[in-house]
C-alpha cells in the first residue's frame, strides 16, 4: 500500500466522488443534463456529485461515529442528507422521506416495493464496507448486506452491495484484475449475479469483441443492481491500467445509469491504484474534496483495530 497506508481508502471514496459527478454531468437525457448544469456546481464552480456521493459519505460519517455499523443511526443519516436535487432513485427517496417522517427504517425499507428496492443506492455505497472490512474481512459480506437492508430490502440489491464491497476490499489489499475478480466470485452468492460474473470474466478475455463501452452496454447499464454493479465492476477492472479518463469515458459511452455505474468503477479503480494515480486537474474540479479526502482517513484509521470489527449492531 506504500508509504501511506490510507493512498487506496482516499483513492476510493475520491474515485467515486469523481465518477459521480462526472457521470451524473454527462450521462441522461438533455433535459436533465441541462438541469444539472444549473444545480451541480459549487459555489466556486467545483463538480458536485449526486446521490452517490452523498449517501456514501453518510455511510462512512456513521461508521466513524459509531465505531460500528449501526443501522438505525445510517437510516437517520441517510434521511436527513435526502434533497431531491441530488437525483435519488424515486424508490429510494420513498424510503428515505418516510423514515424522515418518523418511520422505522424495518418498516420503512419496503414502502416502495413490497420486496424491497432493487436499486444500485446500496452497493454504490457500499465501497465504505470494503475499506472498512479491508483488514478483517470475516464479516465483510454480511456487513454489507446489513448496510444495504436499511433502504434496500430486495436480495439483488443486497449481493449487489456484497459485490461492491469485495472488489473494493481486494483492490486496498492490492488486488489487481483477476484478484478483483475471484474475490467478488467467492463472496456472492445469488445465481442471478453469478451468471453476471461469468459474463464479465468472458467479456475480459482478450479475444473478447467490441469496444469496452459495447460490452458493457450488453452487460446491462440499467440502475437496476444486477446490471449495473457487474457492469461498474467490468468498466472498472478493463480500466485498471488507464488513465481515470478513459474510465469515465466508457461509463458515458456505454450509456444508461451513468453517474451510478461511474461511482462503482470509480471506487473500484481508486480502491486499486489509490489516490496518486488520480490526476490534479481533475480533483481540482471535485466539490469537496478534503473534506472526503479527511473522512477517507478516519475510517482507514478506524478499520486498522482487530478489536472494532468484533463490534456488530
């Protein structure tokens, strides 16, 4: 990990700060992206991330606070940070709006769908998991499909928050692509994602055709988490000795969720190269950038302790 153990923690949470707002800037519509324009710059003319980067910061915020993951206290953070304008999925603002009103998030996490959101809100955020658990990664899977229960209900989004935060987890350790990939294999569990997996494997072959960002399309760029985790994991790991550009250059190309399916790359990618191999100009651009880049570094402090993971909420 070099000299400073947390280069990958800060990379991470940077790479899916910036995979997000530059997805979120360019992917969608015209209409939307003419309404980001409008309301996705800071007060200096930063880049600002969406949902993504909120929800994430949220997750790590309560795992340095509580020392633990205690879902109640994620529920009230993840409400409380809710604004429309940062482009949460409509299921997922249900959630969050009822659990603001006063609801349990036990009750609360199947107010949109009966089975549970079925969404990527979960495992983007997820990569807080992975470099949480990076050290011990005993609970990691179970971890991380109890962060993902409090507003994602449905089992594809939960081994979707599994997927996110394995491959994160083997890049801090120094993963690199078929690491990265053998590690996610041996942590999820649903055949659905399963048969995902398999496809990126094939679709990493070298004699594999088409272009990175038409592979990815055939993989599925909905925001849906049995596409998009897969295909974030593909972008990412065909990717993982580019420059960041061209990640997010495929993330665009390919189309579909964009800002989402950029995060989940991103963080993967950030998690394996760490924060040196992010370009200035481009962190330059980032809204809030230290202040992530600070939270990165309590919560590479706070997975160092064996005796914080015996912990559990």
């Amino acid at each position: 990990m070099g000299l400073d153990g947390s280069s990958h923690d800060r990379g991470c949470l940077l790479g899916l700060a910036l995979g997000d707002a530059l997805g979120v800037a360019r992917g969608g519509g015209l209409v939307g992206r003419l309404v980001w324009a409008g309301v996705g710059r800071g007060r200096d003319g930063e880049r600002r991330g969406a949902s993504s980067t909120r929800m994430t910061l949220d997750l790590v915020a309560s795992l340095v606070a509580c020392e633990r993951l205690d879902k109640t206290d994620l529920a009230k953070r993840l409400a409380a940070s809710y604004q429309r304008r940062l482009r949460y999925d409509p299921g997922l603002a249900k959630v969050l709006l009822r659990i603001r009103e006063g609801d349990r998030w036990e009750t609360a996490t199947r107010s949109a769908e009966r089975e549970g959101a079925r969404g990527n809100g979960a495992a983007v955020r997820a990569a807080a998991i992975g470099l949480w658990c990076a050290v011990d990664r005993d609970d990691l899977e179970q971890r991380a499909r109890a962060s993902a229960v409090v507003t994602h209900a449905h089992p594809l989004a939960q081994e979707g928050a599994v997927l996110i935060a394995r491959a994160v987890s083997e890049g801090v350790r120094g993963g690199r692509t078929s690491e990265i990939l053998g590690g996610v294999l041996v942590s999820v569990r649903h055949d659905l994602h399963l048969g995902q997996l398999a496809r990126v494997g094939e679709m990493l072959d070298g004699n594999s055709k088409g272009s990175v960002a038409s592979r990815a399309r055939r993989l599925g760029t909905s925001r849906g988490a049995l596409e998009s985790c897969s295909t974030a994991l593909f972008i990412a790991l065909a990717h993982l000795d580019d420059p960041f550009d061209a990640l997010i250059e495929t993330a665009v190309s390919a189309g579909g969720h964009v800002d989402a399916i950029a995060a989940m790359a991103g963080a993967v990618w950030g998690a394996a190269n760490g924060v040196s191999a992010l370009s200035e100009d481009l962190l330059e651009q980032l809204e809030g950038r230290y202040e992530i880049d600070a939270l990165a570094r309590d919560l590479h402090a706070l997975a160092q302790p064996a005796e914080l993971h015996a912990r559990s909420a």
